[in-house]
C-alpha cells in the first residue's frame, strides 16, 4: 500500500462525474493491488461529516445533519443516507484504516450524496413504464397469480397516477402479451425526454423477501450479483450514459418506497439487465418484493397493496423529476417515515376531537377504526435489515 500524489488522481480524472470533487484538494489516493481507495477519514472530511467508531475496525459511521455514511458487515454493503447501497468492490481493512474505492466514491456514494450535481440530468416529460414479463412469459408465480399480471396491475396504477401528476406515460404493454427485452428497450429508445421504470416482483429463497431497485452498472464495475469477476473482464463491460442519472432516480424510488411500506431494504444494486443496458435514458428495474416470501407474497396478490406500491413510485419518480427540474435534494426514507408519523399524529387528534362531538357518533367508528389500522403500520418496527 503506498500513498499516490494528487497530481496522479487528477491525471486520472475521466471518472470522475463531478468537478467539484475533482476541485478539492484534499485527496489522498491509497494503491491497494492497482486499485484506487480513499480512506474513510478523507471521505468524511470531503463532505463535512463526523466519524463515529463502530462495534470493530470494520464498522463506521460517517454522518452530520445533511447526510450519513455507515459500513455494513457484508464489505460491499454500506448504508447512504437511510437505505443500502450495495458497491462495485468491497471496503477494505488496512494497516487499520477503512478504505473505499474511488470508483465506488465516484459512481455511488457521489451520486446517492449529492444527485442534484449529476453532470448529464435531462429534463423529461415522458415516463416509458414496463410491466416485467407477459404472454407466453409468466414470470414468478404465487399460489393464485402470476408475475406478469401483478406487475402489468401495477402499471396501470401507475399510468394514472403520473398522468394525473402532469407526466405523459407510454407502456411497452398494455395488455397480456409477450415482449422481448430488445424490443421493450428499442420501444424505449423511440420516445424522446424520457424516463424508463421496469417493474417485477422477485423470486428466490423461501425467506428471502423485501424491495430492491437496480440501476445499470457502471462500466468496468462488478454487478451486485459478480463474485469472482477478474478486473480484466470488468474493464471490457459496457455502461451507459447514464448510469449516475439511473442510480439517481433508483434511490429517490427506493426512498419513497421504503417510506411508505413496511418492507425490508435490500438495497439499491447494479446489474447489466438487458432493459437497463440497451435503454438510453435513465432507467431502473424495480423488483417490488418476493412472489416466493409468504410475507411478501400475500402482500403482492392484495390489489390494495400494489396500488400503495405505484403511489410510492410515483412519489419517488417525482422527487427525481425535482432533482432534474429544481435541483431539489430528494426526500429521505426518513422524511417520508417523519411525514407519516405526523400524519398519524393528525389522526390521532381528529379522532379524539371526534370523540367529544355528539354531533357524528358514527363517523367516529370509522375513524376509529383507520386509526388504528394506520398505527399498526407505523408503530410495528421495520423489518430486520
Ligand atoms: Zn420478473
């Protein structure tokens, strides 16, 4: 391990998306095996952040009032601000220091910061919405549906709820039919100032459950799913023009999401899926929850649910648009969570206020009773993470 001189870091400044780190003169770039790092402490400097020790060397909190920075146990994981990203290469443990690549810095932990400083976020007026599967494609299966009817549910409850927001929406499909991925992609590529939002609902292990959001891999990344991939095959891997302004719109999903439903965060992950490698405009599969989780999927099959699933999309796919539009920071899983709470609060009141009045006895049961529905939904912790 050998400290390089900042003169080397700025020679190598074409990954870099955002000048105003490149501007900062406080960089010390650490060369572990070829590869560059940044030790945390020079991270939370950068961004004003303080260091709080973790349980053991390798865990550590970077955090102020604006933002938060927390390793995980599994090194490729790390928490930004609330919801967990997952990284290209792993943090690393050296002569006692934590280090983070600055690939990751620049392609993760800049964008997910700092979104509205985005070199290339374009304006849009078109949502290009995908409904995952279809035809002779099913999908994943629950006991008494199929994926690809969920998600082509959700779809058109998102349809027309970003239409009612102003947004103009088209659909790769609109009904039970089969689409390659090529041609979900070439029909995105026909619509101009758009945006793409592919939908799905997930399948593995009979545990495995929550929500996960992927934005296109960066090029000479590893994708969530690469374990072993050699760093020569990962320079080869293509990317995209957009994969800082797709990572951008999967978190302010991600965070709307995870605010609105009690489900677990599996992060925001990379991946080369065809719809998001092929697409050429900011793009994100969402994979809404596990059709094989019993949790999950008696959620999934309740049309209620999926329709407060959309509504969170939408939330989310307009913080984005005031990311492009206003240069507004986005709101948080926190923030989200902190609006519900206050909502409940008002609840709690009117039902109260409710209960003096004779005028409205029964109005007051159905108070009573959302009430205590939407209690439960905010007062049962969030599942483990
Ligand atoms: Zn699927």
């Amino acid at each position: 391990m050998r400290i390089r001189p900042l003169q080397i870091l700025l020679a190598l400044a074409g990954l870099w998306i955002c000048t105003s780190v490149l501007a900062d003169s406080g960089w010390q770039v650490v060369d572990v095996e070829g590869r560059d790092y940044l030790s945390v402490e020079n991270i939370a400097q950068f961004y004003q952040l303080q260091i709080a020790p973790g349980a053991d060397a390798q865990h550590v909190t970077l955090s102020a009032a604006h933002a938060s920075i927390e390793t995980l146990t599994n090194p490729r994981e790390i928490n930004v601000n609330g919801v967990k990203q997952w990284l290209s290469f792993p943090v690393l443990c050296r002569d006692g220091k934590l280090l983070v690549s600055r690939f990751d810095l620049a392609k993760t932990i800049e964008p997910c910061l700092r979104p509205a400083m985005i070199g290339n976020l374009e304006l849009f007026n078109t949502v290009v919405l995908d409904a995952g599967h279809g035809g002779q494609d099913g999908g994943g299966h629950t006991l008494t549906g199929s994926e690809k009817d969920y998600t082509l549910d959700v779809i058109r409850d998102l349809r027309q709820s970003l239409e009612a927001k102003g947004l103009r929406v088209v659909l790769t499909r609109d009904h039970d039919e089969y689409l390659s991925l090529e041609q979900r992609a070439d029909f995105a590529n026909s619509i101009p100032d758009a945006v793409f939002v592919s939908v799905h609902f997930n399948s593995g292990e009979a545990e495995a459950n929550g929500l996960e959001v992927y934005a296109m891999t960066p090029r000479g990344a590893a994708s969530t799913s690469d374990t072993h991939a050699a760093l020569d095959q990962l320079e080869q891997m293509p990317g995209n023009d957009f994969d800082n302004a797709s990572l951008a719109l999967a978190n302010c999903v991600h965070h709307a999401v995870l605010g609105s439903l009690d489900t677990t965060d599996r992060g925001v992950k990379r991946a080369r899926f065809a719809v998001l490698r092929l697409t050429h405009s900011p793009a994100i599969l969402i994979e809404g929850g596990f059709m094989t989780s019993g949790a999950d999927s008696r959620e999934i099959t309740d049309p209620t649910w999926r329709r407060k699933l959309a509504e969170a999309i939408v939330v989310g796919v307009r913080s984005y648009q005031n990311v492009v539009q206003y240069k507004q920071a986005p709101k948080l899983v926190a923030d989200y969570r902190a609006e519900q709470s206050a909502a409940n609060v008002v609840a709690v009141a009117a039902v109260a206020s409710a209960g003096n009045s004779n005028l409205l006895p029964v109005s007051n049961h159905r108070a009573a009773f959302g009430l205590q529905h939407r209690t439960t939904m905010i007062t049962v912790p969030a599942r483990k993470r």
